[in-house]
C-alpha cells in the first residue's frame, strides 16, 4: 500500500466512500482503458458483466436494501462495494473479487462494516466458454453484531456457457468453512450455488438472475437461503468509460425467521475491458 493511499485513508480507515475513491481513481488512470471499450461492443460487456468467471475488470456501488423480513417487522440498508481484478500467475488467468459491505439501517441497530468476502479463481477459456477453479472466504473485518468473528475459506468452481450470443447459463459455487477466529464464536459452514442465467435484449440491454443464490448450512444441515432474484441493466457511455447501471429485486423462498423476504438492489458498475 502506497504512502499516499495511506496518508489519503489514516483519518477514514471505516469509511467506504474513502476506497472507492481511491479504486476508481485507479481505474480511471489508465487511459488504454477508453481505447479498449472502443474495441468490445456494449452486448459483449453486458455478457461480460453478469458473469462471475468473466476476465472484466470492474468496480461495483450498489444500495442493497431490504423492506421486509420473514418473520420480522423491520427493514435494513447497506451499501455493498465490490471489484473484480483479472490478473496473470505463472502462465495462468486469474479473477480476483472482493466485496465490502457497509451497513446503514439493522433490526439490531448495528451500523458500519460487515464481513469482507472474496475469491480467487482460475479460468480457463473454451470454445464454449469458460470454467474455473479456486478459493474463496470472508476476513472477520466487521463491527460487533455484523461481524461472524471468523475467518473462512474454502473451494470455489464454476462454469459459463456462452457458446450462444443471446444467452449465457451456469453455476458458480463458493463454500465458506471456519478455521480460525474467536472461540466462543458459532462455526461458520455454508456452500453458495450461484445459478447463471443472462438474456441480452441489445443495445447493451440484459436480463439476469443477478445475485440468486442457494446457501446450504452444513453445520445446521438445512438450507440457510433460496434466493431468486430478476437483474435488469444496460451498459451506457459516460465521461469517456463504459457504466453499468441496474436494478434488481430478490425474493427468498427460504421462511426462515430473520431471512430477507424482499431484497432491492440498485448500483452502478465501471467496465473496465482489457485490450
């Protein structure tokens, strides 16, 4: 980390807005980046956008609101950040994602950062499409009472067919095991599917399952979460980059006490293709 970065953030280490500044201003430094937006078509990024295992590099905003709860007379907010880095190791493709909640409203009361996810995966490109291999887990980064005080990790794969233009479908799948943390904390065990469904409409226009996902509770052996949810975005051109902005409602047919009935999502995305 650099002594600017550093000297930037020192009076604002728990503020989001302070690293999402410094990640655009990242990203809007290179100017081969405008270069290559003029080289992939805006339904090439739309494709590129929705999928997990795609090499885009990329910097999320989102508001993730939830106006209801299964069992519960409450509402919550958080401001969700994530990027998406592709990077060369040893002769192999890598995709790297981290995502940084930041909660402003909780039926707890509780506000400020949650638990840090990410994930490292290894692609590999195919006629087909693509699949890849690799790791993912959670940094106990949040506050008491939005933090699980462990730290995770586990296996990660996954597959994208895009041997069609119009639609994409596959799976991607994260596990998160507890292997270090607090001791009088609760074991963490959950498998994420996350089913890959994108329909382009044109004009940089699509249609996808958005951020859908199955959790299984291996420590509780029942399913923790099925959620499905309807993402609509379209890539536009602004200030000489490529954005993403979309919408997205979620609906959990999990009836759990305390599981999100309806989720609301909203945010912006800076596409950043490679030449």
């Amino acid at each position: 980390m650099s002594e600017d970065f550093r000297t930037h953030c020192q009076y604002r280490s728990t503020d989001l807005w302070c690293y999402l500044e410094v990640a655009l201003a990242v990203a809007l430094a290179f100017p081969a980046a405008a270069l290559a937006q003029e080289r992939v078509s805006n339904d090439e990024l739309a494709a590129q956008a929705t999928d997990p295992t795609a090499s885009l590099m990329s910097f999320q905003l989102n508001d993730w609101y939830t106006p209801r709860f299964h069992g519960l007379d409450d509402s919550a907010n958080q401001l969700v950040f994530r990027a998406a880095i592709p990077f060369s190791f040893a002769e192999t493709n890598h995709i790297f994602r981290i995502t940084q909640p930041y909660v402003t409203s909780s039926p707890s009361g509780a506000t400020g950062l949650a638990d840090t996810t990410v994930f490292d995966l290894m692609v590999f490109n195919q006629s087909w499409g693509r699949w890849g291999v690799g790791v993912s887990g959670t940094l106990p980064t949040g506050k008491d009472g939005l933090t699980t005080d462990k730290w995770t990790a586990g296996p990660a794969a996954g597959f994208v067919n895009s041997s069609n233009k119009t639609y994409s479908w596959g799976l991607f799948t994260q596990t998160f095991f507890s292997f270090a943390g607090k001791d009088s904390a609760a074991a963490v065990g959950l498998v994420n599917l996350q089913p890959i469904f994108s329909y382009q409409l044109g004009g940089g226009r699509s249609l996808s399952l958005g951020n859908s996902a199955f959790v299984y509770d291996t420590e509780k052996s029942r399913w923790a979460s099925l959620l499905v949810g309807v993402n609509y975005g379209q890539v536009i051109s602004f200030a000489g980059q490529q954005w993403r902005p979309n919408f997205e409602v979620n609906y959990d047919f999990r009836d759990l006490v305390g599981n999100q009935q309806w989720l609301v999502r909203a945010g912006i995305t800076l596409l950043v293709p490679a030449l």
